[in-house]
C-alpha cells in the first residue's frame, strides 16, 4: 500500500503491503492467546517454556511481512528486506525487473524486494486483458500488472526514475560508493538466536 510522507525535506513514497500487517495481527493475537490459555492451565513454570518459542513465531512474522517496506524517495530506493536494507541510489539503477518479484538491477548487481512479490499462478490467471493494456507487449510479464505487488511498485519506481532520466539527471551517471550501502538489521538477527536459546534452556530444564 504506497503512502506518501515528508523526511528531512524530501518526499517519499512508501509500500507495504497490506496482507503482512493483517497476518501479522493474527498471528500475534494468536501467539498472545496461547500464551494467556498456557498461563491460566498449566502456570508460570509452562509459560516460561512455551514464552520464547511463541514470541519467536510472532517477532519473525513481524520481521518478514510486517517490517519490509520499498521506500522511493529524491535520493534513490531503500529495499527494506528481512535481514537488511539497501540503499540504492538513481544513478545505479539500469533496468527494473518483476519475473519473481520487484527485482532492481543495477551497477552494484541485482536486488530484490521481499515486500514487493510477483504474483502466483492464479494471480496471473485472474488478471483481465485490461489490467496490462498499457503495458508494452514486448516486455510483459504477470508481475508488471499494476494490481500485483511487484507491479505498483515497479510503476513508482519507473515513474521517477523515466522522470529523472527526461530530464537528464541519469545522462552522466557517477556512483558515489564502490558497493550498494547495506545495512544489516543485527538486532533482528540478535533477538531471534537469543529466543532460540531460551527456548532451548527452557525444554532442558
């Protein structure tokens, strides 16, 4: 779902899609459920076992579909993905692929966004003839349709990019870093070993 927002100055649209904040809801309500039926039957001690585990479910349910997000901005696009961000700035960006999903090719080496997934199957066989019309034949797939995730995107993305490239911002192409800047998301990773453990102390006990 594309948003709009104000940060430092610069105008961005962001996507995130829907479907992972309901799942995410769901998903915690029902990890907070069992924790308060395992609490009211079975005590602390049985909480205290199942605890970890069930916080596990729900912090990578959030981690995987509620926290990913694309970020189009005036500087470039943020991949927000599970383990790690990647910024990616206009001048990198060389083509803009969505076989499997939101795919960004660019001078760093390609890059794909876990928030933004082609359509199945029977997402692609439900489509109409209309939702492609203005798509150009020769490089239509399913995941350029506008009502897919990867689609939307790929219509922000291309939007600012053609714009940049009209006006000849992209003529002279300089990359300010050797690599893509990617930050890794440690306390996501850090949070998730460390339930793991207590988990696993939990059973021992």
């Amino acid at each position: 779902m594309p948003g709009r927002n104000c940060h430092d100055g610069d105008v961005h649209e962001v996507y995130r899609p829907w479907f992972g904040r309901i799942l995410t809801f769901v998903i915690g309500g029902i990890c907070a459920v069992t924790a308060i039926v395992v609490a009211w039957r079975s005590g602390v001690r049985d909480l205290a076992q199942v605890l970890p585990w069930l916080a596990l479910v729900s912090g990578t349910c959030w981690a995987a579909f509620w926290r990913p997000r694309v970020d189009v901005s005036d500087g470039g696009v943020r991949l927000v993905n599970v383990v790690r961000t990647i910024d990616l700035p206009w001048p990198s960006i060389t083509a803009i692929d969505t076989k499997w999903s939101l795919t960004l090719v660019t001078a760093y080496g390609k890059y794909t966004a876990w928030a933004a997934p082609a359509p199945g199957v029977r997402g692609a066989v439900r489509a109409t003839r209309s939702d492609g019309k203005h798509l150009p034949s020769a490089t239509y797939r399913p995941g350029d349709l506008p009502s897919s995730a990867s689609g939307e995107v790929a219509v922000l993305i291309r939007r600012h990019w053609e714009a940049l490239r009209t006006a000849g911002h992209l003529d002279d192409p300089r990359l300010e870093h050797e690599r893509a800047p990617v930050t890794w998301h440690i306390p996501i990773l850090a949070g998730g070993v460390a339930l793991v453990l207590l988990g696993v102390a939990g059973i021992a006990i």
